[in-house]
C-alpha cells in the first residue's frame, strides 16, 4: 500500500524490528523488491551490499554487519538487503 516500514509499524500497533522481519521474509522469498520497501539511497544500498559482500561468510551475522557499517544502518534495513542477496 506504499507504506514505510515505520508508518507499517504503527498503524499495525507492532515493533518497527517485527515488520522488518517480515520484510525481509517476503523479499527473500521474492514476494517484495528490497528497492521498493526500503528507502534507501542507490549509494547507502551498495555500500550495504558491498560490506556483506567483503565480509564473505562472516556476514551472516546481523552484528558483525551491523558494526562493520559502523552501526549506521538499523539492523533491519541489514536484515532486508541481506534478505535480498541470499
């Protein structure tokens, strides 16, 4: 419906980190366009992505990520684009 993760999360009455988490399930399963649910700059996208992608198998924790970013990134934006590339 056009909503932001935050707008979602309020209206619904639930965590914005639970509507995240069923973000990244729906694009993972490629129900969702991560460009499309998150608002997120070309630029901040890529360098999300080329961390997870630098960070090889280490990426697979949320924390590890989130601090190589310099926790400049809500663990759920992480949590969506990583959804993405997997």
């Amino acid at each position: 419906q056009g909503l932001s993760p935050d707008q979602i999360a309020k209206h619904r009455e639930l965590k914005i980190s639970t509507v995240y988490s069923h973000l990244s399930d729906g694009i993972e399963a490629g129900l969702l366009d991560v460009k499309n649910v998150l608002e997120l700059e070309d630029g901040d996208f890529n360098a999300i992505i080329s961390t997870i992608e630098s960070l090889g198998e280490k990426a697979d924790s949320l924390k590890v990520v989130f601090h190589a970013l310099d926790e400049a990134y809500d663990y759920g934006v992480i949590r969506c684009v990583m959804a993405s590339v997997h």
